[in-house]
C-alpha cells in the first residue's frame, strides 16, 4: 500500500488533489456521507492487515461554514452529535500561527440554513460541518494509524442552500448534472447560490490540495518522489 492515502468524498475534490499532489499517492473517492465513508474506511485497514500500513491517510474535501473562519483552517478536533470527541494526530501547518484552529462537527446529514447552522455552531463550539469525518476519525483513531482531516470552506453561514442537496451527487461522489440543471429549472432564484459556492469551493479546493501536499512533505512523504524499482 501507498506510505500516504487521501480520501476524497467526491470526485471534484479527488481531482484538485491529484492536481496538487502529482504522484503515486493512492487518492481513493468514497462516496458521501457517513456509509460511504465506513466502508473506505474499513477497506483501507483491512487491506493494511495483510501489507504495511500507511504512514498517513488523510481525509480532504469541502464542509460547510457554521461560522466565519479562514478559507481552509486547521482542524483541531472533530465532534459528533453525541459529543464524542477525536483529536487528529497530525494537523496541517502546525507552526503557522496565522492558521486558525477550529472545531469539525461531523453529522449524518447537510445542513442547509443558516438559523441551523449558527444553532450547531452555538451548541457544539464548531465552525465547520461535514458528514465524513466524525466516522472517518473513529476508524482512525480504533486503528491507531496517523491521520488528519483537510477541509475547505464551501459555504457560509449565511448560505441557505437546497433542502435536496445531497441528492444532487451520486453515491459514487459525482455530480447528477442533470437533476442540478431540473432543479435550477424550477427554481432559478437557486442561481446566485449555487455560483456563489461553486466558485468558494473551487478556490477551497485549490488551497486544500497545497495544504495536503506541504503536510505530506512535513511528514517526511515526498509526493513528487519516484517509486522505488
């Protein structure tokens, strides 16, 4: 197995990093959401049972802002909805002291508007949202292996996106380009918010896949290193 492995929800964000990293680094796309996500998971450790185990699996990609915060903060500590609490233990950048550390909430479903958002933010002390990384870091941490979560902004607090919004990928982690434009269809006034995000997100992703590629250089992985023959 690769010494580094970089999980990716969906598709586009596979594709920044592979952009930014340029190597033989194994980038696996998941799927969204919390199933998705255990099954990687349980792949990638149960394959290191029968090869040497990964020095580093990261998970990167886009959360939604349950408060103003940099673009891509470091991500200090992950929550779930019961409180369970995992501390990463390799966090991006950790001498740059102009990078903000916050708190992940991971839940099983988006959060969409912006009076539950600033309600979670108020409830748990986070500042970003996802629906990966909570069971992303239980496996993780019951594994004992180092890991790290990257995540870029994609929308803000004040963003109200789509009830549906997690209908609008595929299980696989593509876009349904097809139920997208039927949804903007019927509802145009959507525009303005989905460019708005579209654009947040592909400058996150951007920083996200720089940010992964001087972690790994920070952890001794090389990802522009050629394979040994």
């Amino acid at each position: 197995m690769s010494r580094a492995v970089i999980v990716c929800p969906l598709k586009r964000e596979a594709r920044a990093l592979r952009l930014a990293v340029r190597s033989r680094i194994h980038i696996i796309v998941s799927g969204p959401g919390p199933d998705r996500i255990a099954r990687v998971c349980a792949d990638i450790l149960s394959a290191s049972k029968s090869e040497p185990k990964p020095k580093l699996i990261l998970l990167c990609g886009l959360a939604g802002g349950l408060s103003n915060c940099q673009p891509v903060p470091r991500v200090a500590k992950i929550i779930n909805q019961d409180a369970s609490t995992f501390v990463p233990p390799v966090c991006m950048a950790p001498d740059d002291a102009s990078i903000s550390s916050i708190t992940l909430l991971g839940l099983d479903e988006p959060v969409t508007t912006p009076e539950r958002k600033s309600t979670h933010a108020q409830s748990f002390g986070a500042s970003l949202v996802d629906c990966e990384s909570h069971v992303f870091a239980r496996f993780m941490d019951q594994a004992g292996v180092q890991w790290g979560v990257i995540r870029g902004v994609s929308d803000g607090p004040k963003d109200r996106l789509p009830e549906d919004i997690g209908s609008w990928v595929t299980a696989s982690g593509g876009v349904k380009l097809w139920y997208v434009l039927f949804r903007l269809l019927i509802q145009p006034t959507l525009l303005p918010t989905i460019i708005r995000v579209a654009l947040r997100s592909r400058r996150a992703l951007r920083r996200v896949g720089v940010t992964a590629r001087e972690l790994l250089i920070t952890q001794g992985i090389d990802p522009f290193a050629q394979p040994k023959i």
